[in-house]
C-alpha cells in the first residue's frame, strides 16, 4: 500500500543516511519499525487481556440478581 506521509526534512535526511549505512532502504527501515511498533502494541494488549482474565476468572465476586431502586441507593 503506498501512503503519503509528512516528516520533518532533517529526520528523513538523517533516516536516510542510517539505512545507506545499513545497506538497505528508508522504506524498509520505516517497515521494520511498523511492524515492530504493532507487534509490541499487540503482545501489550495480549499481555494485559490476559491479567485481566486471570482478575476476572480468581475473583469471587459475583454479580446476583439484585435490583436497586433509586430511593434504596439514596439515603434520607
């Protein structure tokens, strides 16, 4: 997919110099880093849906049938 994109000039030169460096392209370089970036984002979301399910499934609190009125929630 090609997308248009606007970062600063001097970060792309720079950018550009480390991937000549690398012996491989800016375009590359900016795919690596994606993916890494949505990869870290997905094994974080993992990792916390998982704490969560671990909360969810040891705890022993359990939602009963009760229903409140408004008048029982408020004091007078």
């Amino acid at each position: 997919m090609n997308i248009t994109m606007t970062i600063d000039d001097d970060l792309v030169k720079k950018a550009r110099r480390i991937a000549f460096e690398k012996n491989t392209t800016f375009t590359e370089m900016v795919r690596q880093s994606l993916r890494k970036f949505v990869q870290k984002e997905y094994a974080r979301e993992k990792k916390v849906l998982a704490k969560l399910e671990k909360i969810y499934t040891s705890s022993k609190a359990r939602v009963g049938a009760a229903r409140w009125e408004r008048e029982d929630l408020y004091e007078r």
